[in-house]
C-alpha cells in the first residue's frame, strides 16, 4: 500500500539531497570567532605596562591624540610622528610600530584619567565605546545564534525520534494531524476482506459502510442520512485495525489512520488543532475514511469531579472532535472509523446519534474462526503433515488474532533454531505454551525440598480437577518453571457462552487445591500460592458482588456497566452490605477449601503417587492421571470434542493453558473479574493486596 506522510511541504524530502549539517555551522561560528579576535582588533600596539610612565609620556609631549575607553578603563594613543617620540616610547623596535604609532595602557579609572588630562591640558582626547569587535560580536551575535542553533538541534531530534528524518516531527509541525495516510494506487498491497479470516459478524456489518461509500446516493435518494462513524469494539489484537484497513481497501478510498495518543501531546492547544487539520485534510480527500485507533486516548468520559483525573488538554481535543463530527456534513463522505478496547469508558457524547452511533462488537475468534486465522498465517511458513490446522485451533482457546500471528512465527523460530528444515507439530504446542506461560526457565535453582512442595502443590490441582466434573479438563502438569511461576497444571477451558455456578465453585475448588495439598501432605504452606489465592478471591468478590451468587446477597449486582456512576470513590451499597459482601466471599473460599481438602485426603494415595511421578518425570500427562485414577466418570466438552473427530491419540502432548495465566473464560467474558467494569472504580475485588 502506497504510504504517505502527509504535510511534506514542511518536511525534508526523504532525508536526501543537500543537508543542512550541523558540523558546518560549528566550523563556521569558530572561524568568526577567530577571526575576530585575531583580525578585528589586532593593529600592532604596543603596551605599555604602568600608567605613570604613560603619563610621563604624556606631558614629555610624546602623544598625539588619546582615545579613551572608559568602559573597558584603557586608553589607546598615537605616539607623535617624531623619532624622538617613537624611540622614547617604542624603543628599539620601534619600526614594528612605525606603521600606526599605537600604545595602549591601563587606566586606574576614567575620572582619574579626565582629572590628569585636564591638569596637563591635553587636547586630542576622544571618548569611544568599547570598539572591541569580539566583545561586540558576542553580546549582540551570539546569543541569536545560540538560539537559532538550538532550535535547528531540537527540530532535528524531534524529527529523528519521530522515525527518520522527513518525518512529520520537529516542533513546527506540533499542530499538524500525525495522520498516516494510505491512498489507493498499490493494489498488491491493499487489504481487503478476504485478507480478513474469522470476523464474520463484524463484517457483514461493516460492508454496510463500505457500500455508504461507494454508492451514497442510493442511501441519501430516500432522505437517510450517511452515518459519519462506526465504532469497533473488542479487545486487543482481533483485527480492528485490520478490519478499518480492509473497509477502505474495499471502498477503494484514501485511508487516514491515527492514533489516539497521537493528539496528545505536552503543548496545550495542540490536540485540537490536530484534529482541526485531520479533518481539512480528509475533506479534502473526500470520499475517504478517517480511522482513530485507541481512541480511549481522547475520549474517555470527561471527569464530573473536577480534580480527579481531569485533564483540560484531553477535554478539549475530545471537544473539539465532537464538533468536527457535527460539522461536516453526513454527506461530505467521510467516515469516521474508531476502535476501542473499552465502550463504557467512552464519553456519551460521542457515541451520541449523529456521531460514533453504531457500534461493531469484534470478538475473540471461536474454533472455527481461529481455523481460518491459522490458515492465514500458515501461508507463508514451511510445515509437513504433523501439523493439522483443526488440531492447532482447539488448543488455542481464547487467543485473539494476534496471538495465533505470534504462535505461528514462534513456531517458526523455535524449529529454526533446531536446525529443522520444516516447522512440526511439536513446535507449535511449545510456541502455544511460551505464549501462554512465559519463556522455560530451566536454569532456575530449585532444592529439593522446594521441588516436593512444588511438585505436592501442582498435584493437589490436578488431583481436585481430575475428581470435579465441572473443573476445566486438565492437560498436563510440570513443575518445570516458566515464567513466573514455578510450576504449573494446564487446563484446556472450554469455551463456555455462560458460566454456571457449579463451575465458578469446582474451578475455585481446583485453584485451591495447591494450597491444600500443601497444608495437609507437607503440613507447611508457602507464599507460592500467591496467584492462585489472588484468583479465587477476586472470583469470589465477582460472584457476591456482580452475579448476585450469594445466601446473604442474592440476585443483587453493584456491577456498573454504565461506568458513568456519580459516585466515583464511593461505593453503591451501605457500610453494612460492604461487611456481607466480606463476609459471604470469604465464606464461599472457605467452603471451597474445606471441599479442596476433603477431597484430598480421600484421594490421598492417588495424590502422593502422582506428585512422586511428578518429582521423577517433570511432566504428567492426562492419561497418566487416568492410570492413576481411572476414568473420569463424565465426559468433558473437549472429550466430546476428541470423540468427534477420532483423533484422541493426538492429545498426548497437548498443550493448553497454566492455571493462572490467560483463563480463557469466554463465558465470563461480559462481566468477568477480568473485565472489571472501570479501573479507577474501586470495586470489591480490588481490596486484596498482594503479598
Ligand atoms: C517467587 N514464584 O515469586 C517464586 C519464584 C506454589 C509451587 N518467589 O500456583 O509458582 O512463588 O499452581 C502468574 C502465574 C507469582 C503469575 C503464576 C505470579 C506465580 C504457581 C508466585 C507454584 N501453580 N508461585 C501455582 C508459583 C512463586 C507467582 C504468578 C504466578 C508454587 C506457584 C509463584
Ligand atoms: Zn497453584
């Protein structure tokens, strides 16, 4: 796609051609100085070190005129044109200065000087300003030039730390739009729909702007007005940008995209006459798309509470925008595309009818939608028959687009890097489990009595899940560290549309189970628990508070999806509701830690076995679990799921997801603790601390 900076009036064409260096000015400022120091001021002169015997010259009628500098307290003379004159005061070198005749000497002070002049009645005297062409040159010259240097060396590293000379930085620019623009022409590098996998609702709503633009006046012929913008909605890495990439690939229309951020910059004003430009500019354009990505930067909902967070700079650029949105006309035919990770958080007035007033919800991919998104990014990389896309997208729960692109060239570097001629299966789970659990750290010092807690702590996890029926289905447990953490059970959650409670209570249940084994089979517990316990408090808080889960609070929610609550630091509910809220959440962690230890002493045996295999082999697998426990009597999703597609052996070395890490609850997605509704809303789960 031909990319353009915009603005290059401005800018240096592309770095090259003949360039202002900055060693030549260095050169040059030297050369003055010398010069002037040297050349300026120099006439041979002779100096005289005392003032009496100058003096004595004087009235000895050696001098012909005086010139006084009373600023500087010296005087320079002529010496008579005489060879008495010039011997007497010259020497015997006079010839040196037989040219100019000069002397110059000291003065104690100017009155002094006056005083003795008068006294011998001296006529050719002649008072001057200081005629030092240095001193001239550096109070009058310099500072300008200082300045001007100054200027030309930041214009120069604002630009460089923009990317490259030519670039839109330097601080003359400051108030002109950043926006990158992306014209037709290049069609080798357009995107358009098809480059698109997955997205598929999305999609179809978002051809409806790209028919807008291509044809407006179907629309406009029956009185409807052009939609002036669309909202992207959904979280990090799924293709938003993408998608406003490939609307403008299909309108076949100029595409300026910008950043957020972009508008805020440390001088006040600057903001909004950014905006101001990028407007003039898409107009324009016209037909054209403008796409602001996180544009949460600028339009966060303007604080009610005038001290906290708020910020006048931000305001007023999300002021501004708003006015641009009501300004051009909804026929002028531009369309304002914006993505945020966050809705609620939007200030009203701008998902107000007239503005930002559809919002495209983009979700993570589903197993299907992931296919496709695998099948993209396989395109360019070597793999033999090991690898199976379906294989890939099931064990990829919860990953969003970008993830997959990073799996994938993971993958390929981790296959690299053994020497492999083409990328296989096993490297693809081990990509899965680096970006789910973090680099291996295998070099990480570990006695051997932290190895059994750690090992004892992990089996207490897979022992509860393998024994719950609602717990995620567990894949493997290593106590090889990795990342953060030292050891790790692996679960394959299944991509729940709604979450039960049986299953918040069997998954606290498992979490729990760490600490448990800990307690009852080594009879010491540790600090290492830290996350799981973070985990299922905040659950914990999210069931009493949010999903009205509790005895004592039920059916009643202080979740504010609004986010727009008066009430910023206050909480929604009395003193007393807050110590039942306490109350009910920890009561629901104990009930669950006493169910976590009951069934870890009934399976006692099994535990202890499995946590010694743990100690010998580093990783377990699920069907060492089931030759130790048998069978699970129920059939999990992801069971069925292998069932269907006759494939079970597949699943021996399967990766899937740490406890702890990325909890692909898509299920909880809308009101998870995940999700809290606004982070600087102090909700229930943000009270414990960690340790
Ligand atoms: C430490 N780490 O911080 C050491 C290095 C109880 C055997 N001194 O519960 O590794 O103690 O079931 C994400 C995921 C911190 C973020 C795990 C941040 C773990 C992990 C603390 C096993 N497995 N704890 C677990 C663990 C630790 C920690 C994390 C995180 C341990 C436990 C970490
Ligand atoms: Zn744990």
């Amino acid at each position: 796609m031909e990319q353009k900076k915009i603005q290059t009036p401005q800018a240096k064409p592309g770095g090259k051609g003949p360039k202002f260096n900055l060693s030549w000015i260095y050169g040059i400022i030297v050369l003055i100085l010398f010069g002037t120091y040297f050349f300026g001021d120099r006439v041979p002169m002779k100096e005289i070190p005392s003032y009496p015997v100058f003096k004595q010259f004087v009235m000895d009628g050696h001098i012909a005129s005086i010139e006084v500098f009373p600023q500087k307290n010296q005087v320079e003379a002529v010496v008579k044109d005489s060879m008495p004159s010039m011997k007497a005061v010259f020497g015997d070198n006079y010839e040196t200065y037989a040219k100019e005749r000069k002397v110059t000497v000291k003065i104690p002070s100017a009155d002094k000087f006056e005083e003795f002049i008068s006294e011998v009645k001296f006529q050719q005297v002649a008072y001057k300003e200081s005629k030092n062409y240095f001193e001239l040159f550096l109070y009058s010259v310099l500072p300008f030039l200082l300045l001007i240097l100054f200027f030309v060396f930041m214009t120069r590293r604002m630009s460089g730390q923009m990317g490259g000379s030519g670039g839109p930085g330097g601080i003359f620019n400051v108030g002109k739009s950043k926006a990158q623009l992306f014209d037709k022409g290049n069609a080798a590098n357009r995107v358009t729909f098809k480059d698109v996998a997955g997205l598929a609702g999305a999609k179809q709503e978002i051809e409806e702007i790209v028919a807008f633009l291509k044809n407006p006046g179907k629309y406009t012929e029956l009185g409807g007005k052009i939609p002036k913008g669309a909202l992207l909605v959904g979280p990090p890495g799924t293709g938003k940008t993408l998608l406003a990439k490939a609307v403008a690939g299909e309108a076949d229309v100029p595409f300026f995209s910008m950043s957020g951020s972009d508008f805020v910059e440390m001088f006040v004003g600057v903001g909004a006459s950014r905006v101001r430009d990028l407007f003039r500019q898409a107009k324009e354009k016209a037909p054209c798309i403008i796409f602001i990505d996180e544009i949460d930067a600028v339009g966060r909902s303007r604080g009610k509470n005038p001290n906290m967070g708020s910020n006048d700079e931000r305001e007023n650029t999300l002021n501004q925008l708003l006015t641009e949105m009501d300004g051009f006309g909804s026929n002028s035919g531009v369309i304002i595309l914006a993505a945020t990770n966050r809705a609620d958080i939007l200030d009203k007035a701008l998902l107000r009818a007239g503005r930002f007033d559809r919002q495209i919800h983009v979700d993570l991919p589903d197993i299907h939608e992931r296919k496709q998104i695998f099948n993209v990014h396989l395109r360019p990389i070597k793999i033999n028959e090991t690898v199976d896309v379906n294989f890939l997208a099931k064990q990829t729960p919860g990953f969003s687009g970008a993830d997959i692109a990073n799996v994938c060239n993971e993958a390929a570097l981790i296959a690299a890097r053994k020497g492999k001629s083409f990328v296989e299966k096993q490297d693809f789970l081990d990509a899965v489990d680096r970006i789910v659990g973090g680099l291996e750290k295998k070099t990480k010092i570990i006695t051997q009595s932290e190895k059994k807690s750690i090992a004892y702590h992990e089996a207490g996890h897979a022992t509860i899940s393998w024994m719950l029926e609602h717990a995620n289905p567990l894949v493997k447990v290593t106590i090889v560290p990795r990342g953060e953490a030292l050891g790790a059970a692996w679960y394959l959650p299944e991509e729940r549309q709604l979450t039960v409670k049986e299953h918040i209570l069997d998954e606290m249940c498992a979490t729990l189970g760490g600490r448990a084994a800990e307690e009852i089979f080594l009879n010491q517990i540790s600090t290492g628990a830290i996350n799981d316990l973070e985990r299922v408090t905040k659950r914990a808080y999210a069931m009493v508070a949010y999903f009205g889960m509790s005895e004592q609070l039920p059916n009643l929610s202080y979740y504010d999806s609004s986010g727009n609550s008066d009430y910023g630091f206050t909480k929604p509910y009395s003193e007393k509701t807050a110590e039942l809220i306490d109350a009910e959440a920890k009561n629901i962690v104990a009930e669950q830690y006493k169910r976590a230890r009951k069934i870890l002493k009934q399976h006692a045996e099994g535990h202890n076995k499995l946590a010694e295999l743990l100690l010998v082999r580093e990783v377990i697998f699920a069907e060492d679990l089931e030759e130790i426990f048998g069978k699970r009597p129920w059939a999990s999703r992801h069971d069925e799921l292998i069932l269907q597609n006759g494939n079970g052996s597949e699943e021996e070395d399967a990766p899937a997801l740490p406890v702890g890490e990325v909890v692909v609850d898509s299920s909880a997605e809308v009101m998870d603790e995940t999700t809290t509704p606004d982070s600087e809303k102090k909700t229930p789960e943000d009270t414990p601390e960690k340790a």
